[in-house]
C-alpha cells in the first residue's frame, strides 16, 4: 500500500477523490432527506385538507352515512369519539395502523334513548373541559401527524395521517384521522438514490481520471529536475543545469532556485579549487626556500643562514594560521557571542606600533575577540606597509552601528581596486614591491569575519589622502541604536 501510494500524484488523486467523495455523499444525504421531508409534508398538508373537509362536514350536523369524505378511494378516512371508538371509517378501509386504533369497523349507533340521556351527559363533560375546549361547531386549529398503512381493496401502502379535532353539537368531540398516500415520496425519493448510486461513482472517476492527469502534467517538470540533478550527481558536472519551464508556478521558481542553488555550488567549488592551488603555490616558495637552507647547511654549515630560514619558518606558520582560519570560516563556524570592548581592544592592538594613533570612544559589540583582534591585526599590518608616518585608527558609534576606521598617509587604493583587494591571494604590484611577506589573505580574513559578525568591512579614501578603511559592527545588546540601513 506504501508502495502503491508512494508518489505525489497518487495521494493527490486519492485526496481529491476522498474530498469529493465525501463532500458528494454529505450533499446527497442532505438532498435526500430535504426531498422526503418536502415530499411528506406535501402529503400531510393533502391529508389534513381531507380531515378538516370532513370535520367540516360534521360541525354541520351531517349524519355519518352521508358524509362525502368517506367515499375517496385513495384516502382513507376514520372518525373516533372522545373515548376512541369507531365512530366511522371509509367503505373499502380493511386494515389501518398509526391512527391510534386500527379498527376499520365502526361501533353500533346509539339507541334514541340513550340520545335522549347523551345530552346531560356531555353537559356534564363540557362544564368540566379545560380553557382549550372548543364550542359547538368549532374545528381546532392545527393537526397532528403520524405515519402509517392502510389496506384499501386489498393494496397495502404507506400513508401520510393527520388528525382534526372538531366540537360537534350532538355527538361532543371528535377526531378525524384522513390519509396521503407517501408512494409519491417514496418513488422520488427511491429514484434520487438510485440517480446517486449511479452518478457518484462515475462522478469520482472523472474526478480521480482528471486529478491524475492534470497532477501528472504539473509534476512532468519536477520529474525532468529529478533526472537532470541525478545526471548532475553523476557526471559532477556542476555546469549542467536543469531545465526551467516556462510557467510562472512554482514549479518554474523551484527549477529557477535549483539553478541559482547549482550556480552557487560551482562558484563554491572553484572558489576552493582556486584556494587550494594558491595555497599550494604560496606554500611552495617558502617550504623549497627553508628546504635549500637545510641543505646548504648540511652540506656547508658555515653558510648556514639562520636568520632566513627563521622568516621562512614564521612565514609558514603564518600562512597556516590564516589557512586554517579561513577553513573555519567557510565551513560556517558562528563567532561567540561574548561582549566585546572595541576602543580597549583598538589600544591593544595599537600598542607597541610606532605612528599609530587611537582616537576611540567606549563601544561594546557581541562576537568574537580573537578574532576581531585578528581583523584589527590585520588592517594595521595593511596600513604599515603603505603608510609614509602615520596611522590612525578611530573606534565611535554611528546609529546602531560601532565603526572602526584604520586610515593612512600612504598612497591609497584606487577605486577600481577596493572590492578586488578583498579576495584572497590577491596583492595589488605596488604592494608586492613592499610588501614583507604576506600571502594577501589579510583582507580576505578581515571581510570573512565581519561578515560573520553580522558587519561589513569597506576601503576608501583617507582625509589625509591614504586608504581608509572601515570595519561597521552592529551593537550589543542594551547598546543597540537605529539598525543599520
């Protein structure tokens, strides 16, 4: 069953045919059972028509034999007293049942006598009614009604009775209890079903044939994604892209968000292979260079130069250090969420660099200090090698924002090279020509982290003509101010 319902276009088909099922058999119930109670009521307002003609008849004074409702063939008529005998019924009733009394033969006529005597009687029984009797000749307003059958001529059907008290002068209180036939009802009602029982189910094919198909065709496209992304997956090819359709749905947005998601893998993995191959590179010249000191030295140690091969050797751990860091990095490593002191630590990193200015204002942000110390590191380690005499680095708040600036009186960045000194192993000629050794992955350390701090980290011109550059951290906690735009 798993199996057989493990597809998106099963269960939409089997979920659109169980609502539609079940909306279908509420509606037919609901249909069918204000059809019967229309169809009853029509043949209770027959019958109680047929009662009141008769208690009509009786309010004036007509004798029970000549009674003109008793002789309808297919309604059958019975009058009962006050005690509930027969008093009369209609000529070809046999069997009745649902009235209150099945008899279907009336009771003798009184004798004169008791006529005569009946009168004091019912004298009697009028002075001890309730205030809801009726006067002589009066008909009560309203019916009661009851389902039953009645033989007529040997048929047996269903009947729809209603019952009519009338206040007679000479006889005291009756009920007329009259009949309609319910095969009208019945019939309809019989054939709504049938209709039904019929029409729903080939109803819910239609339904469960359209739903399949029109699900089919909106899944087609996700099925040639499925494919094209298996294709991917193995070739490794992630220059291949699936197909997009040509619908505004979200099939076509998923299609447009798996390509973008395809787009940003590929930069992701040139983006590493192109790392690793630098790192290779920038790896290669120090190790080969401490690996012929080394062997200069074994050969000739007194031609060792130990002073080279101890740069080389901090070169090396340098670069592994910032290797490893940005390894972090890309992985998503989150900074700590610790309070940290932007002016204190501006101070620290100030100190014991000649020319260097600090200028800063108390400011609590929430990160990482080391590695925010290393972004500060590393922007002064930039500006030492382009500054001609001074460096100044400012920490101040600015709306919701804490902004560190490092500027310099060297010769700055031009404005084609801002964003592009930001990638790593990326040094512009005039800094290579002074440069001491960097690998150009201080910039791109420095960005990495203040992207993971929630901040940016931006170059520019100087007031004193050199770059400047400005590090914009949101603030911590209760310190927070306007968020930035």
């Amino acid at each position: 069953m798993s199996r057989l319902f493990g597809s998106v276009r099963s269960r939409a088909t089997l979920g659109a045919t169980l609502v539609v099922a079940v909306a279908l058999v509420a509606a037919g119930t609901a249909l069918l059972l204000s059809l019967r109670a229309n169809l009853t009521g029509e043949a209770g307002t027959r019958a109680e028509r047929s009662a009141q003609a008769v208690a009509s008849e009786l309010a004036a004074r007509t004798p029970l034999d000549k009674l003109s409702g008793l002789d309808a063939e297919d309604t059958p008529v019975q009058i009962v007293d006050e005690e509930g005998v027969l008093l009369a019924a209609s000529e070809d009733l046999e069997r009745i049942s649902g009235t209150g009394t099945s008899e279907v033969t009336p009771a003798p006529a009184p004798s004169d006598e008791d006529d005569r005597d009946d009168p004091d009687d019912r004298d009697d029984d009028r002075d001890d009614r309730d205030d809801d009797s009726l006067d002589p000749g009066e008909i009560a307003p309203g019916a009661s009604y009851t389902n039953g059958t009645a033989t007529i001529d040997g048929d047996t059907e269903d009947y729809r009775f209603a019952a009519v008290e009338v206040e007679t002068p000479d006889r005291g209180r009756l009920t007329v209890h009259a009949g309609a036939p319910l095969a009208a009802e019945h019939s309809a009602v019989g054939t709504a079903l049938t209709a039904m029982l019929i029409g729903f189910p080939l109803l819910l094919g239609v339904v469960a044939a359209v739903t399949w198909l029109v699900t089919g065709r909106a899944l087609r496209p996700v099925e040639g994604i499925r494919r094209e992304m298996a294709a991917i997956t193995a070739s490794e090819d992630l220059r291949r892209r699936v197909p997009e359709p040509a619908t505004h749905d979200e099939v076509a947005r998923l299609a447009r968000t798996t390509n973008a998601t395809l787009a940003a893998l590929e930069a992701s993995v040139e983006r590493q292979r192109a790392f690793v191959a630098d790192a290779s590179h920038e790896l290669r010249s120090p190790i080969a260079s401490l690996r012929t000191q080394l062997e200069v030295a074994a050969a000739h140690p007194e031609l060792l130069d130990l002073d080279g091969a101890v740069e080389d050797t901090v070169r090396l751990q340098n670069l592994a250090a910032d290797l490893l860091l940005l390894a972090r990095l890309d992985t998503g490593e989150r900074p700590a969420g610790t309070r940290v002191d932007l002016a204190a630590l501006a101070r620290e990193a100030a100190a014991g660099r000649e020319g260097v200015t600090v200028e800063a204002e108390p400011v609590e942000i929430s990160g990482s200090r080391g590695q925010l110390s290393r972004v500060l590191a590393n922007l002064l380690d930039n500006a030492e090698r382009h500054a001609r005499e001074r460096i100044t680095v400012t920490v101040r708040r600015e709306g919701g924002a804490a902004v560190v600036g490092v500027a310099d009186d060297g010769e700055g960045v031009a404005e084609a090279d801002r964003e592009r000194i930001f990638e790593r192993f990326v040094r512009l000629d005039a800094a290579r020509s002074r440069d001491d050794g960097g690998a150009g992955l201080g910039l791109a350390i420095a960005r990495d982290v203040a992207v993971r701090h929630g901040g940016t980290l931006t170059a520019g011109a100087a007031p004193a003509g050199g770059a400047l550059f400005e590090l914009r951290l949101p603030l911590a906690g209760a310190d927070r101010g306007t968020p930035r735009a």
